[in-house]
C-alpha cells in the first residue's frame, strides 16, 4: 500500500424522506440560495416541492436556476454565474443528478473568482475559494455528491474537461433514496455502468501491487452495484436496492477505493467524454461501451488482474489467464447488455469513419490528464473494439 492523504469533508445525511432537512442545513451558510436543478424530473417526483417547503420554512430566500441539460455546458453555466452574482446568493443548492451537481459545483467556484469558468477547464486558473454547496441527490451515479470534482462541457470548442479542488466537496449531500424511485430503468442502467466504471479505472491501473483492502472493497461494491441493479430493475420502488445503489455509486469515487493504490488513471472516462462532447452521449452509456473494449485491448499484455476480476465477480475459473480474463470480459459485457446499457457504438450511429474524429478530441485529455500512453493511434485502436 502506498502513502496517501484521505479528506473528505462532505457531511452526509442518508435515509428515508430526509430531503425534509435541506431547510435546516442551509440555515448555517445564510439566507439567500440558488436552487439549482435540472428539466422537469424533480417536477414531477414531487422533490421540488419538498425542497421548497423545507427552504421556506426555514426561511431561506430562494433564486431558481432550472434547465440544466445532462452533460451541462459552458453557455448555460455562464449565465447561472451571472445570475449567482446579480441576486447576491450566499449558498448554492443543486437538486438533481451529476449534471445539477457539476453545474453547481462551477457557478460557485467562479462566483468567487475574477476569471471566467472555462479558464478553471482549460488550466489556466486555479480554484481559490467556493460558495458553500449543498446537495439534494436525485440520481445515484457519478459520486459529485461527496467528491471535488466536476466536468463541463464547451460547446463551441467540443471539449468535455474536468476541474478540482478541495473548495468543491460539498458542504452537506442529502442522499434520500426515494429521491431516486423515479429514475427510469435506462438511467438506472447508465448509472450503474457509471459507477462500476468509476471503481475498475483505478482497480486495473493503479501501480501498487498489494492492493489487499481496495481489490476487495471495490469487487464488493462491483457486486453490490450488480445486484441492487437487477432488484431495482425488477421492481422500481425496492427501497433496500435503491439504497444499496445510491451509497454504492457515492463510495465509488470519494477517494476512498484509491487510496493507497498509487498512481493510476481514467482512460475509459478519457475516451467517453470525448464521445459525450462529440455525440452528447448519456455518461453512463458511453462508459459501458468503451470499458469491456478497453478491457479487452489492457488485458492482451497484463491479463492477471482480468483472471482476479473474472474470478471474484462472475465466479470464472480457468488455468490460462487470458482465456479468464476474455471470459470475465465477456460476462462484464453481457450483464450491461441484459441490464439495457449498450456494448457498441452502433447504437448510437457511431460508425468506422467517425473514429478518427473521436480519437483526435480524446487526445486533448490524454494530454491534460497526463496519459502519455494514449496516443491517438491507441485510442483509435481501443475505439474500433467498441464497434
Ligand atoms: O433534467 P431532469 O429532468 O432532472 O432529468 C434528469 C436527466 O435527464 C434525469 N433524472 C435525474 N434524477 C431523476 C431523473 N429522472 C427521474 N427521476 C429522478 N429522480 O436523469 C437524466 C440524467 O441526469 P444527469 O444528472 O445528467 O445524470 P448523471 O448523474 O449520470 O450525471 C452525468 C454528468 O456527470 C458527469 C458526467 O460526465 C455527466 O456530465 N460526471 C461527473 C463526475 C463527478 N463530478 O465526479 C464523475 C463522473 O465520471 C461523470 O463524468
Ligand atoms: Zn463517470
């Protein structure tokens, strides 16, 4: 196990109709929020309405900023900036997804900044300073609620980056499942490819080779994800399942599955931003395309942890490691397909003659993020295993 720093300041409020608490837990950062959220999910949940009530009676004044698209952008950003700054809002509240949270997480850091919100992407500002953000989680994903990250998409240069700082954890996440009753059975599927794509990026790269406590923490959460995903799929108001998934996907990237596995890397986030900036993409559908391909392509030179993999989650013994590996591969990649995620990018019109183009935008990231090994020609090789 390598050194490593673990903080993680988010509070985290869990459980059975406590979206109630929003009202009281805004009382300790002011007076004035901006609610922000999505088209009309927590319309028509009811959330909003609960949302409302508990801020009113509180009395928290309240500025909304709706419409926030899956896989935000820069334009819609700028203008909650804008409007953050004209009503003078002391507080951010996001209600909704990844897209509500990550959108939030930009308008309060570039509220408290002088430069614009696209220079925190591109890398040529730093992160200072944040309003306090607080989060009432409707779709259990992306893991935004009790993380420093976000991701953002410019869409006039088609580049999707990502920023972070310790100034966007959030101040307090409420994580009540019956938020998430509503998510239709597609999203719960993206989602699940989402989080168990956040737990294998680091278990396959990550350069410690005695990963004793992390290996097991994330094939448990791999199977914990594998299952709530199939009761909640069988039955949408499963309680116990919607809860198993949302502390899942919450642990899944807070830093705790990374801490101590060293350096490590996110290709497969790499390679599906690129098809979200390109195609708009759903994050979570994008990612189980690109992951069983990616698999495939880092498992041909190093197939031991594949053949762990295989073993752990689908119970696949064989002697000849790759054979393991590909038949763990080929298991990961049938379950996405039965649960309703796509495997290829047919699905989404994606042909040969667009490979190129995607490859290209990925090696942007490449860059940024420091994965000197993907080139383009490699990302384009990964990329014709997802066709
Ligand atoms: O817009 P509304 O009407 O609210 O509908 C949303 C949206 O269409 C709907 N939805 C949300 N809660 C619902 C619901 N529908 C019914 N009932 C509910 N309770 O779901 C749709 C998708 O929402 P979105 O927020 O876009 O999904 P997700 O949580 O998957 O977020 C995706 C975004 O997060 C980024 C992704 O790249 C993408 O931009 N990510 C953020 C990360 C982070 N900050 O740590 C890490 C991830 O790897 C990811 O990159
Ligand atoms: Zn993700």
């Amino acid at each position: 196990m390598q050194d490593f720093t673990f903080w993680n300041p988010t509070k985290i409020i869990f459980g059975k109709n406590t979206v109630k608490a929003i009202g009281s837990e805004a009382q300790a950062f002011g007076r004035k929020a901006l609610m922000v959220y999505g088209r009309s999910s927590i319309k028509r949940s009811g959330v909003y309405d609960q949302v409302v009530e508990s801020l009113k009676e509180a009395g928290i004044q309240i500025v909304e900023y709706a419409e926030v698209k899956s896989n935000p952008v820069l334009s819609h950003t700028r203008e909650g900036i804008e409007l953050a700054r004209r009503e003078g809002v002391e507080m951010i509240i996001a209600v909704g997804g990844g897209s509500v949270i990550d959108e939030s997480k930009s308008i309060a850091a570039a509220v408290k900044g002088q430069t614009d919100v696209w220079d925190y992407y591109a890398g040529s500002a730093t992160i200072r300073d944040a309003l306090p953000l607080l989060v009432v989680l409707t779709l259990a994903a992306t893991g935004s609620e009790m993380n420093s990250g976000a991701v953002l998409t410019n869409e006039d240069t088609l580049q999707k980056f990502n920023i972070g700082s310790p100034h966007l954890f959030p101040k307090v996440s409420i994580l009540d499942p019956t938020a998430t009753t509503t998510v239709p059975a597609r999203y719960v599927a993206y989602s699940a490819a989402d989080a168990i794509t956040h737990l294998l990026e680091g278990y396959f790269t990550g350069v410690d080779p005695e990963t004793f406590i992390q290996d097991r923490f994330v094939e448990s959460l791999v199977e914990a994800i594998m299952a709530s995903t199939a009761r909640i799929l069988n039955d949408p108001e499963d309680y116990e399942a919607r809860a198993a998934m949302m502390w899942a996907a919450t642990w899944a990237l807070n830093g705790f599955p990374t801490a101590g596995i060293g350096p490590h890397g996110f290709p497969n986030h790499m390679i599906e931003h690129s098809l979200s900036a390109l195609y708009d993409v759903p994050h979570g559908a994008g990612l189980s395309i690109v992951l069983p391909a990616w698999m495939s392509y880092a498992a041909r030179t190093a197939p031991a942890k594949y053949a762990r993999f295989a073993a752990k989650v689908f119970r696949i013994e064989d002697k000849d490691q790759a054979a393991a590996a590909e038949q763990g591969i080929a298991a990961l990649k049938g379950w996405f397909e039965r649960i309703g995620t796509p495997t290829r990018l047919a699905s989404f019109d994606i042909s040969e003659g667009d490979l190129d183009r995607i490859a290209e935008n990925a090696t942007m990231l490449a860059n940024k993020w420091g994965l000197t090994a993907y080139t383009k020609e490699v990302i384009a090789e990964v990329l014709r295993l997802c066709l």
